[in-house]
C-alpha cells in the first residue's frame, strides 16, 4: 500500500504464464485434438504446435542464449512444467502472486500474456478465437483471487475484427477486464491503421477502455527487424521499439486519433527514450507535409490528449523523456514475472529513477496515469 515515502504503485503491464492445462479446460472436447501442445522442432528448442504451426521457436532461441539454465523444460512435472526455472509461480499462481506483489510493493497490476502472444500466429481464425477466448476465461479465474488488485486485459483474434468486438464486449461486460490487447504487428495483412478496424475502435472507444499495444518477439507474422539478422536478441532490440514507433506513427498520422478522440493508446514494453524523437519527428513531417495528412492538431497534440508509454524499472531515460514531454504520458511497467528486470526490487528501482525528476513525478507515473489509461477511479 501507499505511504509517505512510497505512492500507490500500478503495474501497467504484468504478465501471467499460461499452464498447459487451461487450454483443455476452458475449451470443449471437439477442439482437444488442435490444442497448443509443447514439442522440440529439429533443431531442439522447446516450442508449441498447433496443427501443423510452430510458435515461439525464436523466443526459445533467445532464453536459451541467454542462459542454458533459462531454457524451457517440457519434462519437468505439474501445470507449470512448461515453462524454465527461472519463472516465478506468481505467473500462473495467483495467490504466489499477490505474495510477490506485497513484497515488491506493488498494489495493483493489470496482466497480459506470455505464451498466447503467439495465438495470433495461428492461421485458422475459429481456432484462435477459441484460443482467445479459453485464455481469456482462465485469466479471469486467475483473477479472481482479488479483483482490486488484478485485472485482466482482453487477448482478441484481431484477424476477425467482428468476432474481436464480440469477445471485448463479453471480457469488458462480464470479466471486468479493462483493456483491449493487441500487437503493433500486421494481422491478416492489415497495420493497425487499418480502417477495417474502425468497428473495433468504436467499440473500445465506447466500452471507455483503452487498446494496448504491445510488441512479442514472432515466427510467422511481419516483424520490423527480422529480415536483418538470425540473431534472436537482435530481434528482440529491434522489434520492440521499431513496431512501437510504426504503430504509434500510423494510428496518429493516419488518423485514428483523430477519428476517435475519446480512445486511450498505451505503448508497452519498448522503453520510453524513442519518444521525444518520434514525436518531434512526426510533428516535422505534419509540418512539412500537413497538406497530404487529414490531421486538425499537431501529432504531439494527439498523442498527449490519447496515448501513454510504460517506463522499464530500470529505464534510464524515463527522467529526460519527463523533462522534455512532461509526466503525463507516462507509466510504469513491471514484466513481472519474465526475467528482464530484477525481482525482487523493481519498485525500488523506479523510485530511485523518478526521483531524479520533478516533484510528484513518482504519483503522477505510478498512480494517476495509469489510472486516466485504464478508467480508475482517482485514488
């Protein structure tokens, strides 16, 4: 909980990890056969399949990179036995979570996923809204162990915008979830410009919850980076930040925004320091090249009436992006329970960070801001 030395901390992006038994759970017995099962491809790195697909191969190349001891054991007993070692049980755990929370000071977090990131890369629709909707009842099981202080964010099968709409309408109605999830990637060969999402954006607009972007490193869909190395940690440097910037440029330059000024963006998990670059950059080419763009403001006017960024834990950059844009735009993201940044102590370090801004920096990022993207009350 807050108190004189420590704000009202909201983790605008935590992740859970979806046990391999949620999908036989949630779903009915006619789909069991096509569930998302773990396999070795023939190179040895642990992956999923559905049907003929494989996912996650690049993201089991990049933790085994990182450490052999990171790597994913399929062998290993119990629900979790998926995933490696080094994971807490607070991913799939939700009372090991709220331990976790209390001891890193966190008091709120809206939660996203790990595993099913890659359901978008499953080629047949039906299947993936299944998918989607499994994951999304199961999220909201999980849940459950304290609703004041876990919330869920809607995983939606974006390459059919109508059963998108359905599924956010049911997760917002009876889940209480808060958000709409989606990645900056290409689905079905539409950018999320696209106006074939214009119904989608209606409906969050009018559900008054925001959509979430946020990048996952992928095998099958169009990645900004990828054609440049077979280096996985190069994939995931680049990726990260150049299918943000995409994203952000072509919701705001195209003119979502302004379409539909009453919806929130968030950019999560890229860092924060390409942002006043981005923005002064897209105000140059408005102004240069205004007469070609439908735009009745300046796309930093649209991005700090609409959109938000997470700062990482250890994000250096977080107090120069404050000094020249100002607070407002700003949260906080833990990536809890991934193993990016230090557990615990993520707290303590974004404290430490944010103190080197203004004064009231650390409320505003950890507790207000969140609050305005996600529709809170004012604490």
């Amino acid at each position: 909980m807050s108190s004189p030395s420590k704000p009202f901390v909201i983790d605008a992006d935590g992740h859970v990890i979806e046990p391999l038994g949620l999908w036989q759970e949630y779903t009915e017995r006619r789909w069991h056969a096509r569930l998302p099962r773990p396999v070795t491809d023939e190179n040895g790195l642990f992956c999923y399949i559905v049907d003929d697909t494989l996912l996650m191969r690049t993201a089991s190349r990049l933790s085994t990179q990182a450490s052999d001891d990171a790597a994913p054991d399929p062998t290993r007993p119990g629900d979790e036995g998926d995933y490696p070692e080094t994971l807490r049980p607070g991913g799939w755990d939700a009372k090991a979570r709220l331990d976790d929370m209390d001891l890193d000071g966190m008091d709120l977090a809206f939660l996203y996923p790990t595993m099913a990131f890659f359901l978008a890369e499953v080629p047949d629709v039906e299947l993936q809204t299944v998918l989607c909707r499994a994951y999304n009842d199961w999220l909201a099981d999980y849940c459950r162990a304290d609703p004041e202080r876990l919330v869920g964010i809607a995983l939606l099968p974006l390459a059919d915008v109508g059963a998108s709409i359905a599924e956010l309408e049911r997760c917002t109605n009876e889940h209480g979830f808060r958000g709409a999830f989606m990645r900056p990637n290409p689905y079905a060969g539409r950018t999320i410009q696209s106006r074939a999402y214009d119904p989608f954006w209606d409906c969050a607009q009018s559900l008054g919850v925001p959509v979430t972007v946020h990048e996952g490193i992928s095998d099958h869909l169009p990645t900004l980076g990828r054609e440049r190395s077979e280096n996985p940690v190069l994939h995931h440097l680049m990726s990260h930040p150049f299918e943000q910037m995409a994203a952000c440029a072509g919701l705001v330059l195209d003119g979502v925004l302004e379409r539909y000024p009453r919806l929130n963006f968030v950019f999560l998990e890229s860092g924060c320091g390409w942002l006043p670059y981005w923005i002064e950059r897209m105000d140059g080419h408005a102004g240069t090249w205004g007469h070609k763009l439908d735009l009745h403001m300046k796309p930093s006017e649209y991005f700090r009436r609409q959109c938000f960024i997470s700062m990482d834990p250890d994000d250096e950059c977080a107090p120069g992006v404050i000094d020249q844009l100002g607070t407002e735009s700003l949260v906080w993201a833990s990536d809890y329970p991934h193993t990016d940044h230090d557990f615990p102590g993520a707290v303590r370090e974004t404290l430490e960070i944010l103190a080197r801004g203004p004064a009231g920096a650390a409320e505003q990022v950890l507790d207000r801001n969140p609050r305005r993207l996600y529709g809170l009350p004012a604490s």
